[in-house]
C-alpha cells in the first residue's frame, strides 16, 4: 500500500501474519490478537486487505483499556478500527465507515463502547454509515462498564 497522505511511513496498511500458538500456556504471556496496522479509524485506508471478507470490530479507544480479555474475547479474528466519538475529529466518520462497509464484503460489523454517555456516539456513527452503505450487515453492539465487565 501507499501513503495515505499523512507523510508517516507508520500509516502505511499492513497484515500482521501470526502463527495459532498457545503462546499463553508456554511463558505466561497473553498473545496479541491484533491482525494488521494501522488502528484508528482516522488512519485506516477504506480499501485495505484486512477488511475484504472480514468481520470488522469498531471499538472505542478505551473498551481494550477496560476489559482485561479484550484481545481473546473480542478482537481474536476481526478487522479492527478504534475511535473516540468525543476526543476525535469525528465528523468524517460516518462517511469513512460506510465506505469500508461499501468497498469491501463485509461479514459481520460489532461494537464495542464504554458505559458512558459519549460513548454511545460510536455505536450511532456505525449504525448511520452501515444505512449509508446500502448493504446489509449483521450488526452486534456490546457495552463495556469501566469495571471492564461486559453489560450488553
């Protein structure tokens, strides 16, 4: 892939490839479930490989901070996208995402939020920008408390 145009290498998209290992078993350490770069939904190109045929998790900044399994209970197999619907310039949003979910054939959409009140925002940007897209996807939302227990 090319720049995106932001002048940072860093951006570029990128598959991480990863052996199934029970890594966890042999030294104590969680492995990372994270399948490609870059992460934040300013920064991922609609067209990037890891969204073709994919099911794609839109989480909020802060959901894998909470939740303690956030890698093996949520993001193992998916495509994923992280935003703040209130820290981020996230008026261009809506667009971007209904352009992934246009672009690419999508299996499945989830999101995961906080409990709190702004993070709701997340979950109306995607459910706006999957109507946006014209195509229908299967939609799974799920809140995550500051306890890092999941509420829905």
């Amino acid at each position: 892939m090319g720049n995106l145009g932001c002048g940072c290498p860093g951006s570029m998209a990128r598959v991480i490839e990863r052996e199934e290992t029970n890594q966890a078993a042999s030294t104590g350490k969680a492995q990372s479930e994270l399948r490609q770069w870059p992460v934040q939904l300013h920064l991922v190109p609609p067209t990037a490989p890891y969204f073709q045929n994919a099911d794609i998790l839109i989480a909020a900044d802060c959901v894998a901070f909470a939740m303690g399994s956030f890698h093996r209970d949520v993001l193992k197999g998916k495509a994923l996208a992280i935003a703040c619907p209130k820290l981020d310039d996230s008026g261009s949003y809506v667009e971007k995402l209904a352009t992934i979910f246009r672009m690419n054939e999508v299996k499945s959409i989830t999101v995961a939020i906080m409990e709190v009140p702004c993070c709701r925002g997340l979950d109306v940007m995607v459910r706006q920008a999957l109507g946006l897209s014209g195509k229908e996807i299967p939609l799974t939302a799920m809140v995550i408390g500051v306890d890092g227990e999941r509420r829905s």
